[in-house]
C-alpha cells in the first residue's frame, strides 16, 4: 500500500534539501542560487501536493521551474506531451508508466475467444422471450464481452450495465464456459457497492433462469480480492503471485484510483490463451466515466476509455438507453435525462441549455409525497420571500420533516412485525423496499453549516420535539422512542451504516430502518441484504447515522423515487478551497441521476450556476 501522502512529502522535502545543501544540482552556485533552487523546489512540491489531493497526478511547469527542473533533481520526473511539459513526482510517475504497459499488454493478450457467436446469439434471443427485451447496445454489449478476453461495459445510471453481465453469466453457462464458481470474482472498490453488485446479479439471474442456482456468487472489495496482508505491507495476490480466476468482474470503476487499478491489473497473468478445453479468461469492467471520480489520484476509468477509442479492436461497449427515469405522462423523454445531458454538455457560450435557474426553469411552492410537480426537475421556491428562488437552509429542513420524512415515520410506524420468517415474503419485503426508495435528501458537503451533518442534527431535533411533545397521539406514540447510548432512535428512523462489519455483511453506505416488534416492543435495525430481510440489535450495529440526508458522493450507485439536492450559498469560510473541488459538473450529474421520478432543487441558483461551470478533469498525462 502507498504511504499516506503527507509523510511523502516530508520526506521528499527532507531528501530534496540534504541534497541542494551538499551541493547535488548546484555545483559551482553560491549560496543565493541554492536558496532560489530550494525555493522552486520546495514550490513544485507544495504545488504537485495540493493538486495530488484534487487527485491530478502531474502539474503543467511554470516558466520559473524549468531551468532547475533541467538539472535532474531527484523525486521529480519531467514528461513531454505535445507542446506542453509536465512534473510529476517519480513514484507517481513510475506508477502511471506501468499501468500504461499493463495496459497495453492487456490489450496485446485480448484476442477474440473461441466460441459461437451465432449460438450465443440464438440464446441471447431465447432468453430475451423468456424474461425480457435488451435495448439494442445491451444486446451488442453482450456478444461482445463473450467474444473478446478484455471489456469496458460503459454507461449511465440505469443504463443496465449489471444486467448485461447477469446475461453474459448466463449464456456463458448454456455455452458451457461459464467458469467454476471458485474461479469467478465479482468485485468494486466499496464493501456497499460489492454488496449492490451481488445482488443486482443475482436479482438477474433469477428472472433469467427462475432458480437459486446462481445464488452462489458473492461480491467483495477490490482490495479483499487481492488480499491485503498487513505482514507484506502489500497485496497477496501481486506481479509474483496471480490471481487464480477465470472470470473477473469489476463494477464502479470509476471510483477506482491509480495505484489499485496497477495493483489489480499486476495480478492478472499476462498469457491468458485458452490451452485445449480450457476456459479462456476474461476480464470485465464496468463504470460511469461521467459520476464521481476516485477519492484519491488518478481517473482510470476515463483514461481507459479515451486512449481504447484511438485503438483497433473492440474493448469498449457504450450503453446509451437509460431505463431507470421513464417517459413522463405526455410520453416524452423525462427531464432528469435531458437535463443529465445538458450538464455534460455544458458551456458558459451555450445559453440555450435547460441548466439555467431563470424565468423558464419549471418551479414549485410546495413539496410533499403527494405533490403533483409541474416537471420531473423543478426548483422549490418561497413566493413571499424577498428572493423567491432563495431557500433558507432551516426553511428547506422544515418543510423537509413536515412533508416528507414524518409522514413516512407515522406510516411505517403503523407496520405489523411479527416475526422474522414473515419478513422475506415478496409482499413485506417490496414493501420495506419501496419505503426505502421513496426519498432522500443530498447536499454536497458533509461539514460545517451547511453539511450533512448539521442539517441531521437540525432534522433530529425536530424528531426529538414531535415524539416528546405533551399530548402526542397514539400513532406517535407508537413509534416507541428511545435513547440508547446518546442517541435517539424511532420506529421509521432510517439508518446509514458508516463502517464495514464483514461479519454482519453490514458495509458503509448501507441504509436501513428500525422496526418495532409486535410481540416484545423492541426495536430493531433491519437491512436488505442480498435480497433478504435481516434484523439487528441496536447496540449491535456498527458506526452508523440517520439517514435523512446524503452527502452526493456516499449515494453514489444508489437510486430513490424523488431526490431533494440541497445547493447552500457555500461552505464555512474555512472550506473555501474545499468547495473549489467538491461543488463541479460531476457532482450534480451524480445528484440528479439518483433520481427515478422527480428531482427538487433547493437553495440558492448561484452554487448551481458555480456547480455547472466547474469541470473537474484531472490531468493525469496518460496514453499508450
């Protein structure tokens, strides 16, 4: 594993100036060139450091570095692209030069595979009539993954990327290479999106084949998949010990980071030609180069598909058709697709887009469940106000309890639990699953006045006041409030889990509600997990929150009915550079392809506006 960032730098910083000091770089200089040569030194650093952690890989030289730079010094590599010059520090820079190779060699070794398309095809189409119909670059996406040893499945939210895959399972198995279960890995960066990936599969395979049978395949970690050892500082499974699978899946790879895609890849082995009956090998990854990038440096997922669309052969399949935000009731395209669209495509020069909060955007004064909205995006304004279009944060958070997440509690408070064997039958359990996914409320920032934090906090007081008030009614009393350990907890409270529990398949990003039971009173956490209902003790539970509000990038994968974005004028003060990176074009695509149905937009339009004009692309130099 990679040492945390900040002790590199320190440690560069101390190497780099031991050096200038004994003269390495600056022989024959006197002392004011060696105190000019730290001082570039130390702002190239200092530069490459803050742009690492926006998660660039490289910086463009600045006029001032070049002469020092020409002296070769040590820690920083100098790379050429075009007309341009780059710096990158060594490590990063050696990282970024081998994953390009295993790139290319994976691209060497992706020859196509023996197998009958024409009978793949014949089954593709057979399993179609038996359960449902492919858009046309799902079907396309399919035959190509089965003919070649090297895929990227690529597409937006509901494009049906997992479904593709549940296929490829499939027709593998009717052809006779599907692999043994030992030998196949289905992996992603998170333990939540791991656990999303197992049971969307496996959700898909049952409508196929209406069996268990494939009930046996299981997601995990890109990293519990090579296998962290803490005694080996490193990964069991590496460029000396390879992976033993046949097939490996990876979904969310657009979370994926630099150094963890040249570790996986490390461990693939490089001769992957099928020998007599063997089942050949295949590699499958799968992503949305448009959400979210990794949390640490690189963007591998972009960079992959940029440098194999310059390339001959056929590695990339682009899902375009989006089945998760149907037609509206006039039969025309909804306007979270349109307006997804128009936010990838946005320029300042472009005034005829639909991104604009002005006189034409569709508004509303009033949210709620039963809030019949005049467009599937609209923004939430207070006519009385001053600024109509401007929304307190304590005027949203109000209405929010009032409107939305009490009637919710009351409703499910009203539920029968009896016991666990009546949980998981389809009619409860579509139940559970539907109040889970009717809303959720998403902001970008996760501290301060503004974050997720605050805005919970502001939500539980609310909780705290109607549950304890005198003379509450009997359905609130139901609800059977209690505090355990400092905190408040209800019938209806949903609950996001925020650390990994490997033991409990509980992972972060997880959501769940606590239930009452009927017979003893008691509440209980309960979480689908792979399509099964599970209760848990409450002082059981891993690190966990309410979860009434998201931040955008912790819903990352997840999908909900209706979607509230909160936009806030900006983070403390103190975040001021923080909000540089996390209010971009990326993050509201995120935030509103969470969305099925209807989208709110509250706030104030200037971070929308501020949001659409930041692009984050980061500058990683990488080609093949």
């Amino acid at each position: 594993m990679e040492e945390s960032f900040s002790w590199q730098i320190e440690k560069l910083k101390e190497d780099i100036f031991s050096l200038m000091e004994s003269g390495v770089g600056a022989k024959k200089k006197n002392v004011s060139q060696k105190d000019e040569n730290s001082a570039i030194a130390l702002d190239i650093l200092n530069t490459l450091w803050k742009t690492g952690e926006e998660g660039n890989l490289c910086v463009r030289v600045k006029p001032e570095w070049k002469n020092f730079l020409k002296l070769k010094p040590p820690a920083f590599v100098l790379e050429k692209s075009g007309n341009e010059e780059w710096v990158y520090f060594e490590k990063t820079f050696k990282t970024k030069t081998e994953l390009e190779t295993l790139l290319r060699e994976r691209i060497a070794s992706g020859s196509k595979t023996e197998i009958d398309l024409s009978k793949a095809d014949s089954i593709l189409r057979n399993l179609e009539t038996k359960s449902f119909a492919l858009k046309k670059g799902q079907a396309k996406a399919i035959l190509s993954s089965l003919s070649s040893s090297f895929q990227i499945i690529s597409g937006g939210p509901g494009t049906g990327k997992t479904t593709v895959v549940a296929f490829i399972l499939q027709i593998l198995k009717e052809l006779g290479q599907l692999p043994s279960p030992e030998d196949i890995a289905l992996a992603a960066p998170t333990g939540r999106a791991a656990q999303r990936l197992t049971e969307s599969i496996q959700e898909n395979l049952k409508r196929l084949e209406d069996s268990d049978e494939n009930q046996f395949l299981r997601g995990q970690t890109i990293h519990g998949l090579l296998s962290y050892k803490p005694s080996l500082n490193g990964f069991y499974y590496n460029k000396d010990r390879y992976l033993p699978h046949r097939l490996i899946i990876v979904d969310e790879v657009s979370m994926v980071d630099l150094n963890l895609m040249f570790s996986l890849l490390q461990a693939i082995p490089k001769n992957q030609k099928s020998k007599g009956d063997e089942i050949p090998f295949r590699l499958i990854l799968i992503g949305d180069p448009n959400q979210l990038p990794s949390v640490e440096k690189g963007a591998v997922l972009s960079d992959f598909l940029t440098v194999l669309e310059l390339q001959k052969g056929n590695f990339v399949s682009k899902l375009e058709e989006s089945n998760r935000q149907k037609p509206n009731k006039k039969g025309q395209v909804s306007k979270i697709v349109t307006l997804s669209e128009e936010i990838l495509r946005y320029s300042s020069e472009n005034l005829n887009l639909g991104t604009r909060i002005d006189d034409s955007f569709p508004k509303t004064d009033q949210i709620g469940e039963n809030t019949n909205y005049p467009s599937e995006v609209v923004w939430f304004q207070n006519p009385s106000a001053k600024d109509p279009n401007v929304l307190s944060r304590d005027e949203v958070i109000e209405q929010l309890w009032n409107r939305f997440f009490f009637p919710q509690i009351l409703r499910i408070a009203e539920w029968k639990v009896d016991d666990q064997k009546d949980w998981n039958g389809s009619e409860f359990f579509d139940t559970f699953q539907k109040e889970l996914g009717k809303f959720r409320c998403l902001t970008v920032f996760r501290n301060g006045y503004w974050g997720v934090e605050s805005i919970q906090s502001k939500l539980m007081n609310f909780a705290s006041q109607d549950l304890y008030r005198k003379g509450h009614s009997p359905t609130v009393n139901s609800l059977h409030p209690k505090r355990l350990a400092k905190k408040l907890y209800f019938a209806g409270l949903p609950i996001l889990i925020s650390q990994n529990d490997k033991s409990r398949k509980l992972f972060n990003g997880d959501i769940g509600i606590v239930l009452r039971m009927k017979n003893t009173g008691e509440l209980r956490a309960v979480f689908p997990i792979e399509n099964r209902l599970y209760p848990f003790a409450l002082d059981t539970l891993p690190e966990h929150e309410p979860a009434f509000v998201m931040s955008i990038h912790k819903s990352q994968g997840s999908e909900y009915d209706t979607i509230l974005i909160y936009l806030p004028e900006g983070p403390d003060s103190d975040e001021s550079s923080k909000s540089d990176r996390l209010l971009n074009r990326q993050i509201l695509y995120t935030g509103i392809t969470r969305a099925k149905k209807q989208v709110i937009l509250a706030g104030n339009p200037s971070t929308w506006e501020l949001g659409l004009q930041n692009n984050q692309i980061r500058n990683t130099g990488f080609r093949i």
